[in-house]
C-alpha cells in the first residue's frame, strides 16, 4: 500500500514537472492556413521554445531556435512552427517519405529537414500519433504504439499543412488538424494532452527536441517523456461522428484470356463512443495496394511479408501481441492480419468486415471479425480477435488476447494468452507473454511463452530474454518462425563518443544465444561481436561476426532447390550493412553475409542507390545476389528492383516498381498513378504485368489494369 502511494506520488511529481504549453482558443475561421504565423493569434499565443539536442551535443541548446505555438476553434486544431537557420535540406515531395523506421522499427527522420509533431490526445503516456513535415510541405502521418513498440507508418489521416519559405531566416509550418480526426476524451472540462515537437537540421544533423532529448532511452518515441498542451476545453463533437467511404473499381485482366468486372464497395467509420472506433467494410477490395517486394529464402523457416491493406493498418498497434527481432522474421505474434484475405492461390474476396478499437477509461480495446469468400485452397472463413489492455501505472499494461478461426466444414483452431510490459524506472522495461492454442482433429495443442528484460542508456545497453514454442503449438491467425524451441539470448552494447576523423558513436555490442529443443535437447549456439560506426555527416557502416554449432534434426530444401541433409553442422558468419548520408542527392547502400554452414557456404550481396536530383524526382534501384555452395548442389539467385516516384505535388505521383528474380526468370511490374482529390479521398489507377513464369522474362504471362475511385464524406 505504502509502495503504492509512494510509486503515485512519484508520478505526479514528475508530471508536474513536465514542459507545459497552453494552446489558445480562436473564433471560427480566422486561422487563415497559409503557412505564413502572420496573424494577430500567432503573435499573442503562449510560445513553447528552448529545443535542446539529443544529437550531436546531449542537452546543449539547439544551434537554431525552434518556436511553437497552438490554437484551436471548434472545428480544428492549430499548430503553428518557426524553425529559423538558413538553408533547410528539401529533396521529399510525396506523402509518407518524412519519416522513416530505424533498424529497431522505432521512428527516424529521412533525408529532408523536418518538423514532428506528437499528440497523445488520451494522456496515456504510451500511446500518440505523429504529424510529420519538411519545408517542402510534404505530408506524413504514423501512430505509435506502447512508446514506439509498433510503429505504423501506413497510419492515414485527414489534415493539412502548408509551409512557407523565409528568406535567409528559415521556415514556418501551418498544422491543420481537425478534431474529426483526433480521438480524445469526452467531457466539456480542461483537456491535457501529451505534446511533443522534434527537429532534424540536416546541414549539421543536429536533432532537437522539446522535451525528451535525453539520450538515455529518450527520444521522439519515448511518449512517458513529452511535455503537456493544456487549454484545451468544450472540444467539439459531430453530429453523428459517421464517416463512409463508398468506392468503385472497374478491371481488365489479360492471361489466356480477356475478363473484365465491375466492383463496388464501403467502408464505414463510426465514433461509438468517445475514443472508441467502429469501421465496417463490406465487399472490400484493395486493389490499390503496392506489390510485395521480391525475396529469396537462404533459410529453412518461412519468409515474412508486411501488411499493406488500409483496413488492417489503422490501429493496428493494438493488435499487436508477441514479439518481433530485427534483421530476422518475428518469432512469434498471435496476430497477423495478412493470414485474411491472402492464400497461396492469391487474393481471397473479403465478404464483410468489422472492427471496433480505441480506449474505454484505463483500457485499450480491440475486436475483430471478418469473413471470407471460398478460393480454390480454402474454404469459406470466419477470422475473429479480441485484445484488452489495462493501464498499469505510468507507461505500462496487463494484457490479454484471444484469437479464433471457422472454416466451413467444421475446421478451428482457437489460441489465447496474456502479455505484459512494465517500465519500473524510465531505463529498464520487463515484458512477458503466455499463450495455449487448441485446433479441432488431433494435435494443435500447444503453449508459448516469453519473458524479456531490456536495460539502456546511450552509454551502454543490455537485452535479455527467453522465449520457448512448444512442438505443436498452432496459431492460424498468427506467425511462428520456428515451433518445439527455446531460445534463450543476451545482447550487450557499449557506446564511446570519441570524437575523432567525424565520429558521432561506435556501438560496440556482443551477441550470446542458445536454442533447444522444447524438452531440452540441444538445437544450435552461436555468439560473436559487432561494431557499428556513425558519423557526424550521417555515414553508417556495420560489421558482425558470429561462431557456433547448429544440429539440423530433419532434412528441407533451400530455396526449394537444394536438399540439406540432417546433421551437426558448424556456424561462421561475417556480415555487414551501411550506407552514405540520406540527404546526399546521391546515396549508397549496401550489406551482405557469408554463412558457412550445412556443409559448404550461403552467401548474399545487396547494393542500392537513391537518386533525388529534385523534388519531384525519386530514382531506387536495387540489387542482390546470393550464392549458395552445398554438398548437394549450387545455385547463384539474382534479385534486381527499380522504383520510380514522380510527384507533381504533395497529392498527385506516379509510381513504378519493376522486380526481376533470376529463380523463377520473372520480370513483373506494378504502376500506380495516385490523385488525392479530396482529403481523404482518392483515385487509382493501377497497371499489373507479369512476364516470365518459369519461362523467359520476356515471355508475356498476365496484365492487371484497374481504376479505383473513393469518396469520403462526414455527417
């Protein structure tokens, strides 16, 4: 009891200590959203300013000053920046390029100055959204969940931004967000979100922020540690709070033959309750969706592919349950939403659709349903998910979540389990998670388990966690790379800041693992050191190394080519991965491994180069190639991408992905040509060809053309 009322006390203390900025309310309409803070309001408004560097100098005064301010009217929220220096880096024209996700998944900036903006409209300290720009005025929106746990950049909003250039003194940025956008708490009383501003000055890469600029586990992401908006009261509500968006797709396929066919749908939107979201779809299509990019399997476990389709993305974070690791596949999530609606025949028709999430009090809600038609591999579907999560304290949560699928005919599988994270001081986070599946027939019955615990500052870092599969463990709504295991893994990490020949940091870091069997039985070690290397002009090189045994129980085929044969294998691995300054208008990447192992060698090559001779201008190309030397065979497999992107403005590009894969000799190509009529509405014209098939890449296999037109309309 005592500790309780000592943890709470705590909480309200720092609370209390927190930056604070109080937005102003304004008539109706005299907010003119030009770009230009010219107007009396933004003269008058409260101003929030001494930006303080995470990057290069920790809490040094930022080298230009940044100045924010807020006002709101019944409609919309205002947010006003000046961001003063001279020169600001602006190759980024299109939507959604502001941000990027760094190797943790977490958000960082691109290649352009730019302006963040965080709102944790329910003042939860875990969860917000994020509106993103550069002085181009290119839009970007994401949500970020559990202090950046998932970050969902494909997160889509209805706002506006315009810039506007200042001769010799920088840069100002108009925000206009509309309160149908935002989710926040019922009430006609003083609202207080969670706010925060960042910004990236690429002349010098310096980062600053308003609050969270530490370096000890701080950060943009880090929603605990933003300061207050307060002022904020008699937020409006609409009158229905109903959004449809009715769409129409017409399309002709060439194959072997000639079809066409006309498609109309809806999705609906409806703010239940304050914070709490129903979406509906029925006869959903997404059509408009970028291609998967192509991959060549150099393991025995299953490749993974993002989500892309607008009706799983939005809020998606809830959903989240399990855990992920970089450079690899997840190792287990209990959800995985593109096990609807994708098979291994291709695309399978969502009949109708249902999806109710945001907060009720202390809780965090999700639930889904949705059902799908009959293809030629599987029956006719029902998909349901239920996930809860119960704010524990400042930044943490007891969880729980359930899973089921129903296939016509009688098939189930069913899996449920809770979670948990727990921040006992801002550097140290503990998570867990326990889960049972039970499937109809026998077998499918099954547990899985994790328990983690992550300590960092910017000096030093340590990770550790186990996480165990059981043999038959069965999760049809979800991911498993690797069922009957227990892995156990310990990271370490040092940072000196040396500050010689123009290094920032050098991660100095140690990697120990061990996987067995689910009764014990030995499966595979390794351990080995790394060295990552950044540079104050934004040069990154990475170089690892690992040693160890692997024993190999049954036999599987790489790539679907080569048998490997059972057996104890040793394991030495190289590897590295880097790149030039993302602001360069010329920038290089590259990385590759060379694994021996399985009784010869697995190795892989990928470079790429960006081109952004302006704006409007994107050029990628990409290349890998992989060499595997076996006892039982060799293969060279050669992957080679182009991308386009030419934007006419911040609401009209044009887009072209063009993938080659030596193993298959395909050559197929997506284009897609996007207008943003309306906000939140859009007009679609999509171009799919495949050629190749086993055959030549010049040998015409299949054409896709589609048009799509959405309309969105608020009552």
């Amino acid at each position: 009891m005592i500790t309780g009322l000592l943890l709470a006390a705590a909480v309200l203390q720092a609370d209390s200590a927190r930056s604070t900025l109080r937005a102003v309310r304004v008539p109706d309409g005299i907010v003119n959203v030009d770009g230009l803070l010219t107007e009396e309001v933004w003269r008058d408004a409260p101003l929030a300013t001494g930006f303080r560097q995470r990057e290069p100098d920790q809490g040094r005064a930022a080298t230009d000053a940044t100045e924010v301010r807020v006002a709101y009217d019944g409609h919309t929220l205002y947010i006003g920046i000046l961001a003063r220096g001279p020169g600001p880096v602006a190759r980024i024209l299109q939507r959604d390029r502001v941000l990027t996700t760094d190797f943790l998944g977490r958000p960082q900036f691109g290649s352009d100055d730019a302006l963040v903006v965080l709102l944790d409209t329910f003042h939860d300290h875990r969860n917000a959204i994020l509106f993103a720009t550069n002085s181009n005025g290119a839009e970007f929106d994401a949500s970020l969940t559990d202090e950046g746990r998932e970050f969902n950049v494909d997160w889509r909003a209805v706002w506006s931004i315009r810039v506007a250039r200042l001769p010799g003194d920088g840069w100002s940025a108009e925000f206009a967000i509309p309160f149908r956008t935002l989710r926040y708490p019922a009430g006609p009383g003083e609202q207080t979100w969670g706010f925060n501003v960042a910004r990236i000055t690429r002349r010098n890469n310096e980062e600053t922020l308003w609050t969270a600029w530490s370096r000890d586990n701080g950060g943009m992401h880090r929603i605990s540690q933003a300061g207050h908006l307060v002022g904020l009261e008699r937020l409006p509500r609409s009158g229905l709070a109903l959004e449809a968006k009715p769409f129409l797709l017409g399309s002709v396929e060439e194959s072997t033959s000639v079809n066409s066919r006309l498609k109309a749908g809806l999705d609906l939107k409806w703010e239940a309750r304050p914070g709490l979201t129903l979406d509906a779809t029925a006869n959903t299509d997404f059509a408009q969706v970028e291609a998967d990019s192509e991959q060549v399997n150099l393991t025995r476990f299953d490749l993974f592919f993002p989500e892309k389709r607008d009706f799983f993305l939005e809020n998606a974070g809830i959903f989240e349950f399990g855990t992920r690791a970089p450079g690899e596949p997840p190792p287990f999530l209990l959800f995985f939403s593109r096990r609807i609606g994708i098979s291994d025949s291709g695309a399978v028709p969502l009949i109708a659709g249902a999806r109710l999430t945001g907060r009720v009090g202390a809780q965090t809600l999700g639930l889904l349903d949705v059902v799908t038609d009959s293809v030629i591999d599987q029956q006719r579907s029902n998909y349901a998910v239920a996930r809860i999560k119960r704010d524990v304290s400042t930044s943490s949560y007891l969880g729980a979540m359930w899973t089921d699928v129903r296939r016509a005919g009688g098939y189930w599988n069913t899996a449920g389990g809770v979670d948990g994270s727990w921040w006992p001081t801002s550097l140290l986070n503990l998570q867990g998670f326990y889960v049972r599946t039970a499937t109809a027939g026998p077998g499918g019955e099954g547990a899985a388990y994790r328990l983690a615990a992550d300590y960092q500052t910017d000096r030093f870092g340590v990770t550790a966690y186990t996480l165990g599969v059981a043999p038959e463990a069965t999760a049809d709504l979800g991911f498993i790379t690797r069922e009957d295991a227990r892995r156990y893994e310990t990271f370490g990490r040092v940072t000196p800041r040396p500050r010689v020949l123009g290094i920032r940091k050098v991660d100095m870091f140690y990697a120990v693992n061990l996987v067995t069997r689910w009764d014990g039985g030995f499966q595979e070690w390794g351990t080995g050191p790394g060295f990552s290397f950044e540079w104050q002009s934004g040069e990154m090189l990475s170089v690892f190394a690992q040693a160890g045994n692997l024993r190999l129980d049954s036999a599987f085929d790489m790539s679907d080519s080569i048998p490997v044969d059972p057996g104890d294998y040793d394991n030495r691995m190289v590897g590295w991965f880097g790149n030039t300054a993302l602001q360069r208008p010329l920038a290089l990447s590259s990385s590759g491994s060379l694994l021996y192992s399985f009784g010869g060698s697995v190795a892989s090559v990928q470079a790429g180069v960006v081109a952004t001779p302006n704006p409007h201008l994107r050029l990628q190309l990409g290349g890998t190639r992989s060499w595997i030397k076996l006892p039982n065979g060799d293969l060279v497999a050669d992957l080679a991408s182009a991308r386009v992107t030419l934007a006419f403005s911040t609401r009209v590009a044009l887009y072209l992905l063009a993938q080659y894969n030596s193993l298959d000799r395909s050559l197929n190509a997506n284009l897609r040509f996007n207008v943003i009529h309306r906000p939140g509405s859009d007009f679609y014209l999509v171009i799919n060809e495949l050629r190749g098939s086993d055959t030549s890449a010049w040998d015409f296999d299949s054409r896709t053309a589609i048009v799509k037109l959405t309309y969105l309309a608020r009552f």
